[in-house]
C-alpha cells in the first residue's frame, strides 16, 4: 500500500508505476455468484462440463468480472491522505486482451496517468493492468477515472 500525503504527492507520481495489488483467485464460486447477480449466464463461464469442450477448454471469468475488481485493486494499491472523499467517476476505455480460467488468479498494476484540475475538484486517470499469474498478456486494462471533489473534507 502507498500512502500519498495529498494531491500535490499523486502529481509527483503522475506517469509512475504505483504498486501492485495481492493476488486474488478467481474460482467457480465467484464466477457463479457474479453470473447470478447479472444475469450473465453464458455457458462459457457457468458450465464447467460444456467449457471443457469449449473454446477456452475451461469456464471463464466474464471481462465484468474481471474489471469490477479494479476497485479492490486500487484500494490495495494506494491510499491518497488529506482528501474528503475520492468517486469513481467511470471508465474511458477498456480492453480484454485475454481470458481468465477458472483456477487463475489475478492481481491490478496501477500507474497513474494524469490528474488534472477542474473548477470542481481534481480528476485521476489510473491505468489498472489486470495481470494473471503465470500468463504472458493481461486480462483487462483499463484507464480508471477518480474524482477527488473541492471542499469534501
């Protein structure tokens, strides 16, 4: 965990690479519960037997899956002192270059792009690279936006 004393010491890192978080499995537990909850219940993630014979000779982690965990990446990761409040203000552009088996785990590298001031407070733009262990291309990247709002102390 990195700790920045405030938004002057996140500028500093602007461009740097700011940690990595732990690593976290992803089982078919989880693939399960998280195709329950949207209603995404491809057989490519929730069937083991039918993935076998599949195009990824296993079940998948849907990319959903894989990017809603960018934020216990980021809160791994790093930590920003002497700001109110941070809201996760989106996401510009992501990217699924490779599948996640089940079985894998998976961790988030976040550099920090850009953070840029607005008459309403300060904008982080994060590059989160969703790695799985062991595997050449990452499953997700991502450029997450962060809003840090003027006052909210």
């Amino acid at each position: 965990m990195r700790i920045f004393a405030g938004l002057d010491a996140v500028a500093a890192a602007v461009g740097t690479h700011v940690g990595d978080s732990a690593w976290h499995a992803i089982d078919q537990a989880r693939i399960d519960a998280f195709a329950e909850v949207t209603g995404d219940a491809q057989w490519i993630h929730i069937d083991p037997e039918r993935a076998l014979a599949g195009p990824f000779g296993a079940p998948i982690a849907h990319g959903y899956l894989t990017l809603s965990l960018v934020t216990l990446f980021l809160d791994e990761t790093f930590r920003v002192d002497g700001v109110g409040m941070a809201v996760n203000y989106g996401t510009d552009r992501v990217r699924f270059p490779a599948p996640v088996p089940v079985g894998s785990r998976v961790r988030g590298r976040v550099e920090f792009a850009d953070l840029a001031a607005t008459a309403r407070g300060s904008l982080l733009r994060s590059t989160v690279t969703v790695e799985i262990e062991h595997a050449e291309r990452p499953a997700c990247v991502a450029d997450i936006l962060t809003f840090y709002p003027a006052g909210a102390d």
